[in-house]
C-alpha cells in the first residue's frame, strides 16, 4: 500500500499551524470584545515585522532588510529616492518605505472553537498593551492560572476619521481555560508568526520593483494617471494591513 499524501499533508499542516481551514488572524469588530493575550515559550508574546504594502497591487509583504538583514532592492531604492530631496521623490520614499507592525496571540473569547488567533496592531495599542504589562497591579496578565481578560473596545469616535482601540483590563484574573487540557492545547498550538505572511527574497524583491517602475514609466511617457492608482497615500496604510491579513 503506497503513502497517503494527503493525510502526510494534514500532518504536516497541523505541525507547522497551516491548517487552511482556520482563520489564523482576528481583527477588532466594532464594540466590545474580551480575549486573552496568550504566553508564548520564548517569554514575549508581542511580536514586530516590518512590511512593504505599496508596491503595486501587493497586499503586503515583508521587509528583507528590515526583518532579516537581507539585501532588499526596495529599501535601496527608497534611500535613493530620499537623498534625491525633491518634494515628489520623497512622497514616493514614504508611501514605499517598510512600516512597523505588531502582533500577539490571543484567545477570543465567544471563539474559543478557533483557537489561539493572532491580533494585528500598531504603535499606538502596542505602547498601551506594554504600559499594561509593565504595571504592577496585574501582574503577568498572560499567566495561564492567573492571568486578566482584556475589553477590547474598538470604534469610530463621533468626529474621528478612523477607529480608535482602547483596552481595559478585567478587575479580577481568571484561568485561560477551565479545561486544564484545552488551555495546554492552546499554548501547543500558537500560530508560527514566522510562517504566516508573505516572505520574498531580495530577487523577488527586485523582480516586484522593476515591474512597478516599469508602470511608473507607462505614466511618464503616456501622461495617464491610471498606472498611479494603486500607489497608497500613508492614509491608507491601515486599510493596507486590513487587506494583508485578510480581515
């Protein structure tokens, strides 16, 4: 009897948490919602990657130069774009140059059936989750026995233009799970951060650019604009990162 490939994939899906079937990532829906940061072996739940989201209809992907000292064709051509010191070279450096971002992996509660799931975010909500964590009233806020919910509150203010996230911390700690067996599951199965976005090589990179400039030239010689319609003002970048993980 030969080898079922197909249950060889499942395994190896489930090693690696690729399962295609599970939604990996969780986004804030307006109004309340409660989850659990989730602790992760290496001591340090929030994790940062750099991404490039403008490159042509590129959802996103991550930065060679800024995530793992690669030789990165973009980030060479956005400081040359900055030393050129022109207004128009150094609005295309910003809408090209990587951006930060921040991930962690929680539990959703109410979706506890989809297990530990990760929550994209930026600068601002990462300084109030570390100002959380440092603060000596909680304690480890992540600890699997006595660890706190957190309220995400998530919405557009009256007058804002984008949605704010504000967190707030249950006043009593609680177990991640009170099935002992489900809560070691979780901490089993954290999504492998390493795995789940989009990793090119500086090649690709490279291909990606000359493909993009080559649009770029299209507009200079024909006087369109349309070529430039998929070029994000720094605006949009959270709708960007919205598109990137898919929510």
């Amino acid at each position: 009897m030969g080898i079922d490939f197909e249950k060889m994939k499942e395994k190896r899906d489930s090693l690696l948490n690729k399962d295609p079937a599970r939604e990996v990532f969780w986004k804030p829906q307006d109004g309340d919602t409660v989850i659990r940061i989730v602790p992760t072996a290496d001591g340090d739940p929030f994790k940062e990657y750099w991404f490039h989201y403008n490159l042509g209809k590129n959802p996103g992907f991550l930065s060679p130069k800024k995530n793992f000292g690669d030789s990165d064709p973009l980030d060479d051509f956005v400081r040359k774009l900055f030393n050129e010191r022109s207004d128009d070279s150094i609005k295309m450096a910003k809408n090209l140059m990587a951006r930060q971002r921040f991930f962690a992996p929680v539990i959703v509660r109410g979706e506890e059936e989809r297990g530990v799931q990760i929550w994209g975010f930026g600068k601002r909500v990462y300084q109030d989750l570390l100002e959380l964590v440092l603060n000596p009233d909680y304690g480890d806020v992540t600890d699997p026995e006595s660890g706190t919910d957190l309220k995400i509150t998530y919405g557009k203010p009256p007058g804002a233009q984008f949605p704010v996230t504000n967190i707030t911390p249950r006043r009593r700690s609680s177990v991640l799970s009170e099935d002992d067996e489900l809560a070691a599951q979780w901490l089993d199965t954290i999504p492998d951060f390493a795995g789940v976005f989009d990793r090119k090589t500086p090649e690709e990179v490279g291909v990606l650019l000359d493909e993009w400039l080559a649009g770029e030239q299209v507009v200079e010689d024909t006087g369109s604009t349309a070529a430039t319609s998929d070029a994000k003002s720094p605006s949009t970048v959270d709708q960007a990162f919205t598109d990137l993980l898919g929510a």
